[in-house]
C-alpha cells in the first residue's frame, strides 16, 4: 500500500501518483498524451496532480457493472 496521502490540496509527481495508483508512469504520461486521464498542471516542463482532480477522476471512472461506459 502507498504511504501518499491523498488530499484534495496535494500536490502529486507523476512517480507518487503512479505509486499510489499502482501504474507505471509512463501509463500516466500515457494518458497525458491521449487526455483520457486526470487534469494535471504543467510547470515548465514538471507535471503536478492535484489531490482534487485525481478524486474527481476517480469518481468519474467509478462504475456498478462492466455494462456500463
């Protein structure tokens, strides 16, 4: 289990979320790519996730059946 703790005002690297979200990151720049992912926030040239639009993304993708789309 990750030791991130995820609130709404963190401020996650993209290694911390993919640690905590159990992916690679490259899954998320990936996703970054594609814009099927979390908003994220560029610095220059770091990305940042907040706490909050991992959370609304993760409710976004939260589904009662594999029916559902």
């Amino acid at each position: 289990m990750s030791s991130i703790e995820l609130t709404d005002d963190a401020l996650l690297t993209p290694k911390e979320l993919a640690e905590y979200a159990n992916l690679k990151p490259k899954t998320l720049e990936t996703m970054r790519r594609r814009g099927d992912g979390p908003k994220f926030i560029k610095f220059g040239r770091s990305v940042r996730y907040r706490g909050c639009d991992i959370n609304e993304y993760l409710d976004e993708q939260t589904r009662e059946s594999t029916t559902e789309f």
